[in-house]
C-alpha cells in the first residue's frame, strides 16, 4: 500500500448525496400532506376537545344532584396550604363534577372568583358561585388566563 495516495472518498460522497435526496423528498411529502389536507389544525383540536367532553361521565353517586353539567377546576390562588382540595372536596359532595385542584401562581387574584368561558356558561358560574358561598366574583375569563379552558374555574383566595 502506497501512503502517498488519497483514499477514494466516492462511496462517502454518495451515501451522504443519498441521504439528502431522500430527506428532500420526505420534506415534501410532509409538506403536501399537511397542505392538501381537508382540515386545520384548530379543526382537528375542536373535534379531539369534543370527543373528550362527549366520553368523560360525572362524579359517580352524586352526579344526580349536580347544579351544572360544567366541570369545575378549584385553583388555589392564595397562600392558605391545601384551600384548593377543601374546596374540591366540598363542591363534589355537593354534586358538582371537578377535575383535580391546583395552584396558580399569577398573583392577579385578590377574592375568591369563578371564571366562565362565555354568556353560556354564566349562569352555571353563578350557581356555583351560590353553593361556594361567600360572595365570590363571578366574571368572563381572560384570554391570557389558560387554566382550565374546558370547563369553569373556581379561583379561589381565601375561605
């Protein structure tokens, strides 16, 4: 073997020439495809958020007693340690349907409120406002507010 020749890099260039040509024409695959489909995005999110709220059943026993089919998300937004679970707990064995509690951090809130999405879902947002007691605020929820975006939040500061 010569040490002064140059390997031959050919079979190298042309694997890597093939790889790029195939990576190519999956791209524009991909790109067809997401462009000649007959639905967007958002479409394809509605009908999954459908699909779910259609398959998921009330609280068991108490569900008969429910004051609104809305699903209620209790976010702890003030300093009182586990406020959110009471409150869980209490509005479930009133009969609501609740998801599990959280916490938000945004520090916005100063009363307990309960926010609904839109005018048809007001009057459920009353009624549990009447059953949380206390007189909560009742108000539309703001865009830059996304928790619980499929159902109603009960944001609650203090008991």
């Amino acid at each position: 073997m010569n040490a002064d020749r140059e390997p031959n890099r050919l079979p190298l260039r042309a694997g890597a020439m093939l790889l790029l040509a195939v990576a190519v024409v999956f791209v524009g695959l991909g790109w067809h495809s997401a462009a000649t489909s007959g639905q967007s995005p958002d479409e394809d999110l509605r009908e999954a958020q459908a699909s779910v709220a259609t398959t998921t059943t009330p609280a068991s026993s108490s569900a008969a007693n429910a004051s609104t089919s809305e699903r209620l998300c209790v976010i702890n937004a003030g300093s009182v340690s586990g406020l959110a679970s009471e409150v869980t707990d209490d509005l479930k064995a009133k009969g609501f349907n609740t998801a599990s509690p959280a916490n938000y951090d945004g520090g916005s809130f100063t009363e307990n409120t309960i926010l609904y999405r839109d005018s048809s879902q007001k009057a459920d947002a009353e009624k549990v406002a009447t059953a949380l007691g206390s007189n909560p605020s009742v108000e539309q929820r703001p865009s830059s507010f996304t928790m619980c975006r499929d159902g109603l939040a009960v944001v609650v500061v203090t008991r």
